[in-house]
C-alpha cells in the first residue's frame, strides 16, 4: 500500500532529478558550442598548413623525386618523409565518463569487429570506458593506452600520442562523428596517408628551406597528421557531448512523465482521504441518531 509519505519522498526525489539533468544538459549543450568552434578553427588550421605542404612539392617535383628515389618509393603516394615500420595500428577514441548514451558503446562495437575481422595486433585505446570494455575480449594484441581528457585537448599528452602513431604506416582511428544535435555515428578514418588533397593553379611558390628540404617536409608531414588526429578527437568531443545532451533530454522528459504520474497518485490518495473522511462523519451522525 502506497502512503503519503512515499509519495511526497518520490515527488521531491524526481524534482531534484530532473533539475540535475536539466543543469548537465545545459552544461553539455555549453560544451558542445565551444567545441564546434574549435572544430572550425583546427579544419581552418588543417587546410592552410596542408595548401604550404602542397605548395611545396609541386615547386620542388625534382627535389622530392631524387628523395623519392633515395627512398626507393616509386608512387607519390606511397611517398612519406618519416620512419615508419610497416605495421598497421587501430585507434579507438572512447571516453573517461558515462552519461554519453549509447555512442561510446556503438563505436567500440565497430572497433572490435573490425579488429577481429582483420587480425590487427597494435591497438591503441583513449578513454578509460573503451579500455575497460577491451579488458573483457579475448584478444591477444599489444595496446596503447591514455586517458585523454572528454572535454579539452591536453597538448602534453597529444603530442606524446602523435610520436607513437607516426611510427605506424597505416593508423585507422574509430571514433564517434557529430552529423547534428540528434544524430551521431561511428565512423573510421585514415590518417596515415597524404592527408588531403590540393588543387591550385597558379605561378610556383620558391621558399628557403634551413636546414634542408627533407628536414622542413618531416615536419609538415608530422604536423598534418597531428592535426588530422585533433580534429578527429574534437569531431569525437563534439559528438559524444550531442549524444549526451540528447540521452539527458530524453532523461529529463521521463522524470517529467513520472512527475505528473506521481502528482495525480498524490491528488487520487487526497480524494480517497477526504471520501473516507465523509464517509466517517456520516457514519457518526448515523449512530447519534
């Protein structure tokens, strides 16, 4: 039996709940807006580090085939200034915290199938959520792992990241990908190869290189690729922080559906009370009569 006491204790229970999910949805929805202004200034940052990057191996065709040929690489393709080790890499981009629905999940799903479809043995793993869940596979595979921040992007441990993938000659990076406020997706990328293309015509651009044309292309090559691993993580960022928003939304109008629901139990208990109460009085005055 239902009494007043346990009525009130759930109305004030979901009063406060749904005014904490209300404060986190408003803070998710904050977050989300600055990292959508960070994903436009780094995609800014890409395209003109890359439109240099081009500019000079289009100026410099015969420089970069004598390295070619020194390198004994015969596709410009196939072209990389680092040292790399042949070997392929997984990257998956989770989460350290909860409450992002069921995206993080989904991701990891694609992530371990593709693993096990393609008998990948070098993983790296961002996010305690995503390393938790791995601990729990069968899976013999040497792992990477960081505990990258949901919310910032921590330069320190970004750069100590970007060393250890650039060694690998493939990287694919599974993570979540933002299409709007209520749509979100897993998506792979590639960020081992050149990053992107470039079409320009127009007069050749001759720069002064110090201290050689090999050393200035390792450093472009290096920061492409880093900056393609940032804005795959503020892509995930912004992404996760919309699902959440979403998951709390969904939270907060179920808090509202169960208040009302418990609100009309308080009022039929008020009825049932005050009948009970007239049907005593009216069986006093039956029995003084």
């Amino acid at each position: 039996m239902i009494t007043k006491k346990d009525v009130n204790s759930e109305i004030d229970y979901l009063v406060s709940l749904r005014a904490i999910l209300e404060t986190y949805e408003e803070i998710a929805a904050s977050r989300m807006e600055r990292i959508r202004s960070s994903v436009l200034q780094s995609r800014d940052f890409l395209f003109e580090i890359n439109t240099i990057f081009q500019e000079v191996k289009s100026s410099y065709k015969e420089e970069v085939g004598l390295l070619m040929k020194k390198k004994k690489i015969k596709s410009p393709k196939e072209l990389t200034f680092l040292n790399r080790n042949g070997k392929t890499l997984y990257v998956l981009i989770s989460a350290n915290t909860g409450l992002y629905g069921d995206i993080v999940r989904r991701t990891y799903n694609v992530f371990i199938e593709n693993l096990k479809n393609n008998n990948i043995r070098d993983v790296m793993i961002i996010g305690k959520v995503g390393y938790s869940l791995f601990e729990t596979e069968k899976i013999h595979a040497s792992v990477i792992y960081s505990d990258f921040p949901d919310d910032k992007i921590d330069s320190e441990k970004l750069k100590k990241i970007v060393e250890q993938i650039i060694q690998y000659q493939k990287v694919f990076v599974f993570y979540e990908q933002f299409n709007n406020v209520v749509s979100q997706e897993p998506i792979i990328t590639n960020i081992s190869g050149d990053p992107l293309s470039y079409d320009k015509e127009g007069p050749k651009v001759k720069y002064f290189f110090e201290p050689s044309l090999e050393k200035i292309m390792i450093f472009f090559e290096k920061e492409i690729v880093a900056s393609i691993f940032t804005q795959t993580i503020l892509e995930s960022e912004l992404a996760k922080f919309a699902s959440r928003m979403v998951a709390l939304d969904a939270s907060s109008e179920n808090t509202k559906q169960r208040l009302k629901q418990v609100l009309f139990q308080k009022e039929r208990l008020r009825h049932q009370r005050a009948n009970k109460e007239q049907i005593e009085k009216f069986s006093n005055i039956s029995l003084w009569k």
